[in-house]
C-alpha cells in the first residue's frame, strides 16, 4: 500500500493533476482499490485530454496553412525591406502587392495546387481551362482547336500589378504577349515631340478583362511601341515567345493566322502613326501662318486646312478598320 500511495503521488506530482490524489481526510483515504482506479485512470484520462487538444491545433494549424506561410513569408520580406533601408513609399507598395496576393490569387495555393504530385495530367487540364476561360474566349483563340488550346494553356504563367505600374513600356524588348485577366490598364504613345514617357498621349479608352496585346513580340523581335499602365489591381497572364514557338511547330496553321493577324495591327499602328505626324505638321504650319496675322497668312491658314482634310479623308479610306 505504501508502493502504491508512493507512485500515485509521484504520478501526480510529474503532471500536475488531481489535488489530493491519495484521498487525505476522505473516503478515500488508504483505500487500495481508490489507489489503483485513480493511478490507472488518471493518466489514461490525460492521455486522451492530450489527444483531444492536439486534435483540435492540428485541424487548426491546417485550416490555417496557407495564412500561416503568408504570414511568414511577409515577416522575411519585411525584414529584408527594413534591412536594405527601403524608402517607406516602397514598403508600402511591397506589402500592397503581398495583400493582393493573398486576396485576391494566392501563389502559394497555386504552387500546391498545381504540384504534380498532387494532380492527375486531365485534373490539370480540366482546372487550367477553368481558371483561364476568359483568356481562352479572348479573339486570339478564335482560330484554335481544342489540342492548340490546351497547349498554349499549360505554357501561361500569372503576373500581378499594383495601380501605377508599367506593364510594358515603349523602348523595351518585346518577348512576350499579355492577356487580362482582372483590372484595367490604359495605352499611351509616345507625343510628335518626344519620346518621353512625360509628353506622352493618352489613348482614349481602357483595356479590360478579355483584352489583350503585345502579340507582335509573339511572331517578330521587336520593341514595344507604347505604354501599358495598370489603372487598378492587374492580374495578367503572360504568353511567353519561346513557349509558343515550339507549340507552333506542331500547330503552322496557326501560327500563319497569328501572322495575318499581326500584320493588320502593324498596317493600323502605321497608319495611325501617319495620320499623328501628318496632323501635328499641319497645326505646326498653321499656327506660324497665323502669327503673321496678313491677308497672306489667312489664305494660307485656309489652303492648309483644306489640304489636311483631304489627307485625313485619303487616309481614312486607305486605313484598315480596327477589329
């Protein structure tokens, strides 16, 4: 009985449970058989008290996995941000972009969803053309049949932007073409002047969801010819030229349409081009006739008018009509 009254209390003593295992002052109180209950059942019952609450961190900690890496990967950006002593304004714009991310299309949900440990090579397919319907409805693919479609599918990759940002910016390489997904960008060329982002004009209008461009870096190597700013949040999926270009070995046809296509763009972009340089010349020479401020300057002024609607109407009917 002593043995016995000894181990209950050590048992009790390690956990920390149960006041008064041997039962001091009670009914219990040198009770063998009170003895032996509590000294079995009382660790027993720990045990699965223990069980029950790492049941229940471990649903948690699941539930909670991808906020958790979020949240861990924000503590390491953050740190490296202080760190290198990045302006605040900036900082400010990193963590923006990571709360997007998170909102809005988590990478790392992707990442897990999309390990192929994890999926079967039709699950991916079938959850790749869902997530990029709207790509796929887009004119682009009008011409495509359904294995092209797949192809190009597999090969996108998802791209993100902060309102302000320069999707593409006039000068740089062109490799690769955009489609959007969510947001709305604007499109500014370069001024009859200047090359500078500063005196650039605004096109009238905003692509949106469905959209795209940047297909002439697909099919020539190119510059880009103007700028596409991100007017609100901007996912956009990326369609790089070395990805299509060894899908279009299996698919020629394709790529020709691509290529036609292309080719209409270029026609109207010159054109366009054309129509900018030839009015900015005409307003050039009116204003310096006006300034003479004589009989002479008003017929000029008039005989220049004259001259920039017939060209304007010339060019109209030689242009090709936008899509």
């Amino acid at each position: 009985r002593l043995y016995m009254m000894a181990l209950v209390e050590s048992v009790y003593m390690m956990t920390g449970a149960l006041d008064n295992p041997l039962g001091d002052g009670g009914p219990r109180e040198n009770n063998l058989a009170s003895l032996v209950i509590v000294s079995v059942f009382g660790p027993i019952g720990m045990v699965v008290v223990a069980i029950l609450i790492a049941a229940v961190v471990r649903e948690q900690a699941l539930q909670f996995a991808l906020e958790i890496r979020h949240e861990e990967n924000m503590a390491f950006v953050t740190r490296a941000l202080e760190n290198l002593n990045i302006p605040a304004e900036l900082q400010r714009r990193v963590v923006s972009l990571h709360y997007f991310q998170k909102m809005s299309h988590d990478t790392e949900a992707f990442s897990q969803l999309f390990n192929r440990n994890n999926l079967s090579g039709p699950l991916e397919d079938a959850i790749r053309v869902y997530l990029y319907h709207k790509v796929l409805c887009s004119a682009f693919f009008t011409r495509g049949g359904p294995n092209y479609l797949l192809a190009v599918v597999r090969v996108l990759e998802d791209s993100m932007y902060l309102p302000g940002d320069y999707v593409a910016r006039r000068g740089e390489v062109g490799a690769e073409m955009f489609f959007i997904n969510r947001g709305e960008l604007s499109v500014l060329v370069a001024g009859a002047d200047s090359d500078d982002i500063a005196d650039a004009v605004l096109i009238a209008g905003r692509k949106k969801k469905g959209a795209y461009f940047g297909e002439v870096a697909l099919v020539k190597k190119s510059l880009r010819t103007a700028w596409v700013r991100a007017e609100t949040y901007v996912i956009v999926s990326v369609l790089h030229r070395h990805s299509i270009e060894e899908i279009w070995e299996f698919f020629p046809l394709e790529r020709e349409a691509l290529v036609a296509h292309v080719s209409q763009t270029m026609e109207r972009d010159k054109q366009r081009n054309m129509r900018t340089r030839w009015q900015d010349a005409v307003k050039d020479v009116a204003a310096g006739a006006q300034e003479r401020q004589g009989p002479e300057g008003a017929r000029a002024s008039a005989l220049l008018d004259g001259a920039r609607t017939s060209a304007l109407e010339r060019t109209a009917r030689t242009s090709i009509p936008s899509e």
